[in-house]
C-alpha cells in the first residue's frame, strides 16, 4: 500500500476514519448552519456576535484542559469518546430542536455553544490520544495526516452542501442541523465495532497527582513548548475563517449563503492537499513548520487585499495548504515527542492552548470587523503569525539552540536544532 495509506491497513483504523468522516461532514455543515443563524436570523450581520459564539465554543477548553487529560489518562479512551460522541449528539438534537421548533434566540445559540466547549474539553484530546493506540508508533504521522484528510475532506463537502441546502429552504437552517446529528451515528457505530484486542492500550495513570504530574512532565520538554507557542498563535489569530469568511462574503463581496458556504468548500481543497502531503511524511521537521507558517502569515496579508470574490477564494487554496501543513506538524511532533503515560495529559494541554486561545481571538477579530471592516481582521491574524515567526527564530538563537540556514535548490531550510537536552528525571503521577 502507498506510504500516504499506510494507516489503512489496519482495520480498526479504517473503521475509525470512516466514521470521523460521517461525523467531520455533519460537523461542517452546523458550523455554516450556525453562522448564518446568527448572521441572518437572530442578529443583523453583526460579527462580534459571532466571534462571541465562535469564543464561547471554546471558553471552556483552557480551564478543563488539566483535568480532562488525567481523565484520558486515568479511562479507556475509546470508552471516553463514546461517552463523548452521545453527548455531542444530544446538544446538536438541542440546536435542531429550538430552530425546527422556532423558538431560537441569541442566548440558546450561546449556551449551546458553550455547552458543547464543556464536551469537546474532553473529546479532543481522547481523540488524539486514541490514535497511537489504534496504529504502531511508527504510523503516528501517517496517522495524525490521514485524520486531517478526513476532516479537511469533509470540509470539501460540508459547507458547500450546507450553503446550498440553506438556499434551497429558503434560508431554513433546521434540516441542516439535523444532518449534523444524524451524523454522530457513524462515529458510535465506528468505536463499538472495533475489535478490542487489536487495540494497543497506553499504560493507566494513576489518580493522584495526575495533574501535577503532567504539568511537570511538560516542564523537561522545551521542543513541545516552543510547538505550543506556535499553535497558540496560529489557533488564536490566524484560524479565524469562520469569521474572515462570513464577513468578507456578505459585507465586502455582498455574496449569499451559497457563495459563503463555497470558501469553506474552496479552502478545503487547499487543506487536504495539505493532509495528503503530511501523511506522506514520516517525521514532522521544525523547518517545514516555520515555512509553512510564514507562508501563512504572508498569504492571510494577501487576503486582506483581495480585489474581488474570484481572488479572495483562489488564495484560500494555498492559505489552506500551509495553515494544514503547520497544525499536521505540530500535532505529529507532540504525538511523537510524548511519553504515553503522558500523552493524554500533554494533548489535553496542546488542545487547550491551540482551540483555547479562541476565546481570546475571536471577540476580538469580531470587534476588529465591527469597527475598522473585515479587510482589518486578515491583515491582524496575518501580522501576529508573521511576528511569530519572527520571535520564534530569535528564540531559536539566543535561547540555546542554534539555527542553521541551508540553501539548496535557491529554496531556504532552515534547520532548529536543539542544543539543550532537558534534565532526565523520575516524575510522578
């Protein structure tokens, strides 16, 4: 089979990528759904409102992350992602129902968002830490890109189908939610159906001090740190398209729902050319990440200025190919980097600084939007990437690494290489 596919040799990998398909499909289509609720129905284009949503999704994420680790460390994570799958099933039958029934207004959309936060807490990072004990060590990376695939595939599908569905009933979101929750079926049906003893169970933390424990583990690992500063960045500036695109469509290219839901469609195509490219990589390399994100940064400056719609949707392609390259890389090397007893706990702390910045970012590009126009909000998420960049590689050369610049094929590598190894030490959990 093709490096690209390693992972799907194995069946219960299979099983696991077609069910987060179904489910990655449904997940595209509320997100459009959502957004245009909000947009069109319950506020009048206003885009603080929507960030205030978007950061609402994602308030929860930061504070639950240390707790919600020791719990995948401490259970069964397949268990735990049932568990959590039902749950985020019954709080999409919630959004149906109020919109079917309409009855909706701004606070349930927010409540529901934050409800779903509280779930996702406890989901994503079982989610990532499930990974590894679905396939060997040596497919993680293949592993980590595959599932990018899958929900940047999903991606292809998703909002284009919900922009047009929501044309096609007249600007009614309902049956659109309601695919969304159907869809969770396909992910239970998934982790019931794989087969136990083919799993690689990591080793159970212990719990007292998980938590501690964790954190302290983290400390001895300066390559994951400067991995989460990058995330941090990117998660909180850069990955706002849910809002660059809603803006831009409809108060700059004056555009509908179906034209709208067409960029996240468009964007999509660049992002899984992205998957596709990182599942062929064995190891994550520091100097494709750091490319990769000020290739972001500069093309997100570029949005900015787009002249048209025509434009603006052809740069979402390349956007969505270094904005994937990045999180693919910095998501494998923390898989990687990670002792298994730790790994929960480290992907819990990894998703709450990458979705748990959103908080932060979102009101705040939503505020942007209302006040200086959206164009201001791609040149903001650009510039603070670009800076990142920046910071990072003085970092790299005053902190105890050094950096070393190769020029083959007049394209730069740049390669970090660490010089500080951190002290080995027993550390409790």
């Amino acid at each position: 089979m093709s490096r690209t596919f390693a992972s799907f040799e194995v069946k219960n990998y299979r099983y696991f990528f077609a069910g987060a398909l179904v489910s990655n499909i449904g997940t595209w289509v509320h997100r459009i759904a959502q957004d245009w609720l909000v947009l069109t129905s319950l506020t009048d284009g206003s885009s603080s409102a929507l960030g205030l949503v978007t950061a609402l999704q994602f308030l929860a994420i930061p504070f639950l992350a240390p707790y919600a680790g020791g719990v995948v460390d401490r259970f069964s994570k397949r268990n735990v992602l049932i568990v959590t799958q039902l749950l985020l099933m019954l709080n999409s039958f919630a959004m149906w129902l109020i919109v079917f029934t309409d009855v909706a207004e701004l606070w349930h959309v927010y409540l529901l968002a934050f409800a779903q936060g509280i779930i996702v807490s406890f989901d994503n990072p079982a989610r990532q830490a499930f990974v590894p004990e679905i396939v060997s060590q040596e497919r993680v990376a293949n592993a980590v890109g595959l599932n990018s695939t899958s929900f940047n595939g999903a991606r292809l599908i998703g909002p284009g189908a919900a922009g047009f569905m929501i044309a096609a009933f007249n600007d009614d979101v309902a049956p659109a939610l309601l695919i969304n929750t159907l869809s969770f079926v396909a992910m239970l049906i998934a982790l019931v159906a794989m087969d136990k003893d083919e799993l690689h169970p990591s080793p159970r933390a212990s719990r007292k001090g998980a938590i501690r424990g964790g954190l302290r583990y983290l400390k001895t690992k300066p390559d994951i740190i400067v991995l989460l500063v990058i995330v941090f960045v990117l998660g909180t500036f850069g990955l706002n398209f849910q809002i660059f695109n809603a803006t831009m469509a409809t108060e700059i290219f004056d555009k509908g729902s179906g034209e709208y839901g067409l960029l996240g469609t468009i964007m999509a195509f660049g992002t899984l050319a992205g998957a596709l490219m990182a599942a062929r990589r064995q190891r994550p390399r520091m100097r494709t990440l750091l490319l990769a994100l000020l290739a972001f940064s500069l093309l997100t400056i570029a949005l900015a200025f787009s002249p048209n719609y025509l434009v603006y949707a052809a740069l979402l392609v390349p956007t969505g190919f270094f904005s994937l390259t990045v999180m693919t890389s910095a998501n494998a090397a923390v898989q990687l980097s990670s002792d298994p007893l730790f790994r929960g706990r480290i992907m819990a702390i990894y998703m709450a600084i990458f979705l748990g910045g959103t908080p932060i970012g979102a009101p705040i590009i939503g505020w942007l939007g209302d006040v200086l126009g959206p164009r201001s909000t791609l040149l903001f998420g650009g510039a603070a990437n670009l800076i990142a960049v920046v910071g990072i590689l003085i970092y790299f050369s005053t902190k105890g690494m050094r950096l070393r610049i190769r020029y083959s094929n007049y394209l730069p590598r740049i390669h970090a290489e660490w010089t500080v190894q951190a002290h080995e030490k027993q550390i409790g959990y």
